[in-house]
C-alpha cells in the first residue's frame, strides 16, 4: 500500500468522530432554542388576559429560602471592627502599650540582680548613702543594697545614728563618719574612705587581694518638709530648711566628688516629686527646696557629663513603708490641728479651711508618703531595682520617676490648669465677709 492510500484510510477514520462531534453541537443549540422557545411562549401564555384561567400552565413552586444561620460571637466581633476601625485601633494601642509594661515589668522583677564579685568571691564594689538612718528608705535600700551584695557605708554625723546603723548586725553595712558642718573633718574623713578603696583588701587570711570599687554615691535629703501658709513659717524655719536640704546636700556632694570622679561612680539624688509637681498652696518650703536641688542636679549632670559621668536624679512617688505609715499618719493629723491653732485669728479665718480641705485631699489622693493614703503606694521593691539599674546599667537614663503617682502627678503639673488642681485638692475662695467675721471663725477654730 502505497503512502497516498494509507493518509487516505487516515482521513476516512476521523470522519465518524467529526461527524459525531458537529451532531451533538447541533442537538444542543436544537434543544437551548426549544427550551427558550417554551419558556417565552409559557411567559405570553401566562399573562395574556384572554385566556381562561385554567387553560394557563401552573406557575413554578416559589423558591424557599432557607432561614439565616444563628451569627456566632466570632462573627459580631467581626462586624464591629469593621464598622469602628478608629475605636479599635484605640484599643489596640492601649492593651498592646499596657501588656508590654506588664511584660516588661515582670520580666523586671524576676531578673536576677546581684553586684559583680572579686576573683577570689569576695565582695568588690562600694555604695555610699547619705541620708538619715532614720528614715525608712535609707534604712530599706540600705539593707537592699547589701543583699545583693555591695559593700554599703551609711554617712553619718552623730553617735546616735552611729549606733543606728551598729544595731542592723550586718558586717558590710558601716557607718561613714562625715561630719559636713566642719569642712576639715569631713575632708579628713572622705580622704581615710578613699585609702581604704585604694588599699588591697583580703576576704580571708591567704586569700588572694583585690581591690575595691566604688559603684556610687546615693543622695537622699531629708524628705519632712513644714507645711502652712508663708506667712506662718518663720525666717529660721526656711534658714534650717535651706540648710539642711539644699546646703547639706551641696556640701555631701562636693566632699565625694573627687572621689567619684576618680573611680567613675555614679551619683544618685533622690527627691519628692508629686508636692513638687502640682505646686499646690501651704507647700511653698518643699517646692522651692525641690526646685533648687533639680536645678542643682541639673547643672551638676551637665560639668560631670564631659567627663563621662552619669549623674541620676530620681523622683519618688509614694511607697508602702509597712506599719509604720498609720501612726506617723495619726500624728501628723494632730500636728496639723495644734498648726492651725496656733496661727493668728486672721491668719485662721484666711487659711484654715482649705488648708484642711487640702491637706484630707492630698493625704486621700495619696500624695503624701502612702501614710493613711486610701491608694496604696508602690512596693520598696520598685525602688530597689531601680537604684540597682541605675547602678549597674551602661548608660542609665538621666531622670528616673519611681513611685506610685510619680509619673501621673509630673504630668497633671505639667499640663493641667491650675485652678483645675485647686478644684482637685478642695480649695475654695474666701469670701470678705468671711475675713471680717474674725472673732466667730476664732471661736469656731478653738472648740476643734
């Protein structure tokens, strides 16, 4: 068979398929034409008026819609962020800010914080506090600070607080006698603590020596401030403020300075922050001491930041000082009560009521050391690991706001009015007549 007859058996074989394939094309288009024809002579049956009813085809059963599903609690949530977009981003924003600083927190808490140790094991850097070892957060980070292993000498100027700080039993808490009043001692003094820093020092006998090394200076200023009207506090009272506070703190701090300077220590300035902050009325002694140590703290940051250090200025809030707050709480009402009484009937008409107004307000608002506050200071804890921080960090922050309402109360000062503040803390005008009814309020103020 040639290759002529063999393309021609080919082409022969594909006829049948072609064929069959063009039919059912054909029965297709046939059957849509049909279909269609019926449905639009149904349709022109159906609404003609002239036919009888009953010779018109039935009309299709209706289409049953099957009732919606029950929307899920998924699905509500669903709609409404995408019918409020802005109240969710706002919502988002405050629990993912929220969650991270409990996060943060947290994570906080739980690291570890210990100071580093000498080859040998032995205990190697040195923090000195300057401040009463009476007050409770010099006594709390004190004892804080040699838990977790520094060495921590107590300033002092008196047997008293000497004995103070003897009575603690603890072998690396001592007591630093400086006596700032009398600037030759004290150099004498802070020139023995330097030696001693300087000097090889043994953990035991055949150990191995190491040197010391001073971390920082902590600066707590006497935190009891007299309160009233300006014109009731005497000259003398403001002179032994100023002091105290202000001088005592500059003269602490220019007797170490050589040494910091010399070991890169850290210097710490701890200050009431939430009085200062809302520069309320009858509180003119611990804001003005206030701002002249922040100015002091400032200028002072700025000269030892050329030469590479870190000057932290800490702005307390309130904290849980234990069982101590109740009863220093009760004095401090009868104290306020003998004040009053012993103001002039002019000064007493003038002032007094809002100066107790404002004094139950702020202790409420827990303004005032956390002592019978309604709202419960922040835990001694948070101040200690932010002194640790401070510390040990590579580049500590500048300004560290601890405390319970430390960081509110800067910026209510900062931004809300101060007549909205008055409101806040019940203070009200005094009216003239009320000035010119002196004897009454007189009367009235010594029954209380």
């Amino acid at each position: 068979m040639s290759s002529d007859d063999q393309h021609f058996l080919d082409l022969l074989s594909t006829i049948p398929n072609d064929v069959k394939k063009y039919s059912l094309d054909i029965a297709d288009s046939i059957d849509r034409h049909v279909e269609s024809v019926a449905s639009a002579l149904r349709e022109t049956i159906a609404s003609s008026t002239w036919i009888p009813q009953a010779a018109k085809p039935t009309p299709p059963p209706p289409i049953r819609k099957l009732p919606p599903l029950p929307v899920g609690y998924y699905a509500h949530v669903q709609d409404w962020v995408l019918n409020n977009k802005a109240w969710t981003a706002a919502i988002v924003a405050f629990v993912g800010t929220g969650g991270f600083l409990i996060y943060r927190r947290s994570k906080s808490y739980g690291r570890k914080r210990r100071a580093r140790r000498a080859s040998n094991g032995a205990r190697r850097d040195v923090v000195v506090v300057a401040g009463s070892p009476n007050e409770p957060i010099t006594r709390s980070l004190s004892l804080d600070l040699e838990r977790r292993g520094f060495i921590v000498y107590v300033v002092v100027s008196t047997i008293e607080e000497e004995q103070i700080i003897h009575s603690e039993s603890r072998v690396d808490i001592r007591p630093l006698n400086v006596d700032i009043i009398d600037p030759i001692s004290s150099q004498n003094a802070v020139e023995s603590f330097n030696r001693i820093l300087l000097s090889p020092q043994h953990a035991f006998p055949g150990a191995s020596p190491h040197n010391l090394n001073l971390a920082g200076v902590i600066i707590i200023p006497d935190m009891i401030y007299p309160s009233g009207p300006i014109e009731t506090i005497a000259p003398d009272l403001w002179s032994d403020a100023l002091n105290v506070k202000v001088l005592g703190t500059i003269a602490i701090t220019q007797a170490f300075l050589r040494t910091i300077c010399e070991f890169k220590a850290r210097l710490l300035i701890l200050t009431p922050s939430i009085i200062p902050s809302l520069a309320p009325p009858f509180h003119g002694v611990e804001s003005s001491i206030v701002a002249a140590l922040e100015g002091f703290t400032s200028s002072l940051s700025a000269e030892l930041g050329t030469m590479g250090i870190d000057v932290c200025q800490f702005k307390l809030g309130t904290f849980d000082c234990g069982g101590v707050g109740g009863k220093h709480h009760l004095q401090a009402n009868h104290a306020t009560r003998a004040d009053v009484l012993s103001w002039p009937a002019s000064v007493r008409a003038a002032y007094a009521k809002n100066y107790f107004a404002q004094s139950g307000a702020v202790g409420t608002r827990g303004c005032i050391g956390g002592n019978g506050s309604n709202i419960k200071g922040s835990p001694l804890r948070e101040l200690h690991n932010s002194v640790f921080d401070a510390l040990t960090q590579t580049q500590p922050q500048r300004v560290w706001r601890v405390g319970n309402g430390s960081l509110v109360y800067d910026m209510v000062g900062k931004w809300v009015p101060a007549g909205v503040i008055g409101w806040m803390l019940g203070i009200k005008r005094v009216s003239r007549d009320a000035l010119e009814e002196l004897p009454d309020a007189s009367v009235d103020w010594e029954k209380v």
